[in-house]
C-alpha cells in the first residue's frame, strides 16, 4: 500500500544521483543510502551538511505554531492559496512546501492533489508533520541543497521561510509557479507594540526574487481575538520575538484577555 506512495524523484544531496527506493531505504548510484523513519519521512541532510546540532526551528517554537494554527487563526490564508492554487495550477500537478515546518499548510493541498511534499532542516518538525499527515511526503534537507530532481515541481510554497530562489528556480518546472507568503505592512503589530517601545511596520518595498515573473499579489489582512492567553503565548513562541520574551513580557502577556491583532500576509505568486 505504501509502496504506492514513493516519491520518485528524489535526489542523493551527497553526489546528485536519483534516489531509487527499496526496503524503507534510498539509495543512489554511488551507494550512498538513506533510510526511511517510521514515521514516513527520509532524512536526506547529511551531518556534514548541517550547521549546528539542531538546525531550524526547536522543539518549542514548532509545538507552539502546531498549537496556534491548529486552531484555525490562518484558516483565511489557507483559503486564498487554495483559491490561487486552483486558478494557476493543473489540478495534480505536483506541490513543494519548502520550509514546510510541522505540515500545516503542506497537508491542505491533498484533497486536490496526491503529489504534496514537504522539506524542512528542523527534523523535530519533519518528525510530527510526517506523523499527523501521512498522505504526504516529507523529508529532512536544506533549501540550499533541495533533495529534489530538477524541473519536477508545478507550484512551490515559500510560507515565511528563507527565499532561496536558485534552488527553487531549479526544481520548478517551466512555466511553474512559485508563491510566497511575508509579513505585510501591519502584521502582528499589536504583539511587536507589546514588545518594542518603537514598533516598526513590516518593509514590503523589496522584493527577493530577481528571475521569476511577478504575475499577482495579494494582500489578506483581518482582525484575530484571542480570548485564550494560551493563544497570545504561543503566537509569541512560534515567532522571532521569542527571543525578546522576558519574565516580565509573558505576565503581561497572560494578563491580556479579548486582545485583537491584525494578521497581515503578502502573498506574491511568480512564474518561472
Ligand atoms: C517561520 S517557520 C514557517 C514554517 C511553515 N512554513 C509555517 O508557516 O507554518 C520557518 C521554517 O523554515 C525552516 N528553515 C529555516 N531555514 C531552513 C533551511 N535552510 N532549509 C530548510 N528549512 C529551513 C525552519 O526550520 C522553519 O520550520
Ligand atoms: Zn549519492
């Protein structure tokens, strides 16, 4: 049964040769092999790859975002890339959520596609994304080394993650698309206000991506209330201003009920 589900294409990061898979192992022409976990995932990051033990987001700044997100405060963003995904794509053309963190977004895509992967360096994320969502396919690697075959994705996601347009460029297929999701002007200013005594706007002026087409942009801005201070703290916790939290920070934190915040997302959708 599972057998069905094997990616095909992806590529050893040690020496760029397909993978082919056999007996919950990847392997390439050169002998180099990969096993896959039990939870699903394979992870294609070798040691000599990584930059520090633990590389991407931790354990705690994951479990935050599974928490927050799981009760449905992005549901508005999730429904416009369905809508931009159903307008753009052919439907079953193949996806990539790189930087996919614990899966969220990455696993909404299987109702209308069966070819969904998913790519992150924080193995603590690959690990429960590859648990809760089993229909898609996840793997450990870098965006700068993507453990994927050129030419073979039709939509890549880039959901406030580092922007690596080489490597995205590579793996796309012609005439396929790549849409990225930023911070706007006014997101979470309410939180940064709490944290910073001058809160700055988010800059959209600049724009990462120098070979693709911009063909739309989108801008998805409403108000969230979080009625439980548990929500406020892991917004807090999944996000960068985690490391300004102090003791002091989180009591006011805890103190806030009914506070509202904007969320605010840039979506750019390119064309290779
Ligand atoms: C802010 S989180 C966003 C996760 C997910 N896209 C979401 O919106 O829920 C950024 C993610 O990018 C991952 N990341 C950072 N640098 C990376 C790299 N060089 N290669 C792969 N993933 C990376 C982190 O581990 C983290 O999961
Ligand atoms: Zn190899």
């Amino acid at each position: 049964m599972f057998s069905q589900k094997i990616p095909k294409n992806y590529r050893c990061p040690l020496c760029q040769q397909v993978l082919s898979f056999s007996d919950k192992n990847f392997r390439c022409s050169n002998n180099h092999n990969f096993d896959q976990a039990k939870e699903g995932y394979v992870n294609l990051l070798p040691v000599q790859h990584k930059h520090s033990k633990d590389p991407g987001d931790n354990k705690a700044m994951v479990n935050a975002r599974r928490a927050f997100l799981d009760k449905g405060f992005y549901q508005p963003l999730i429904e416009q890339l369905l809508a931009l995904y159903q307008q753009y794509a052919d439907s079953n053309s193949a996806i990539l959520d790189a930087g996919c963190g614990e899966g969220y977004y990455t696993h909404q895509h299987k109702t209308i596609t069966n070819q969904v992967y998913g790519v992150d360096i924080a193995k603590n994320a690959v690990r429960i994304a590859s648990k809760r969502y089993k229909d898609c396919h996840f793997s450990v690697g870098t965006l700068s080394n993507l453990p994927f075959e050129d030419n073979f994705f039709t939509w890549i996601y880039s959901i406030y993650a580092p922007i690596l347009e080489d490597e995205f460029s590579r793996v796309l297929k012609k005439a396929g698309y790549l849409v990225t999701v930023t911070p706007a002007e006014n997101h979470l200013f309410e939180l940064k206000s709490l944290i910073y005594r001058y809160a700055k706007k988010h800059d959209i002026s600049k724009n990462p991506i120098q070979g693709l087409t911009l063909i739309t942009e989108k801008h998805i801005s409403y108000t969230m209330k979080f009625e439980q201070t548990d929500d406020l703290i892991n917004l807090l916790a999944m996000t960068p201003f985690t490391f300004k939290s102090s003791e002091s920070l989180l009591a006011e934190l805890k103190s806030k009920i009914n506070f509202t915040c904007q969320a605010d997302f840039l979506i750019r959708v390119y064309q290779k």
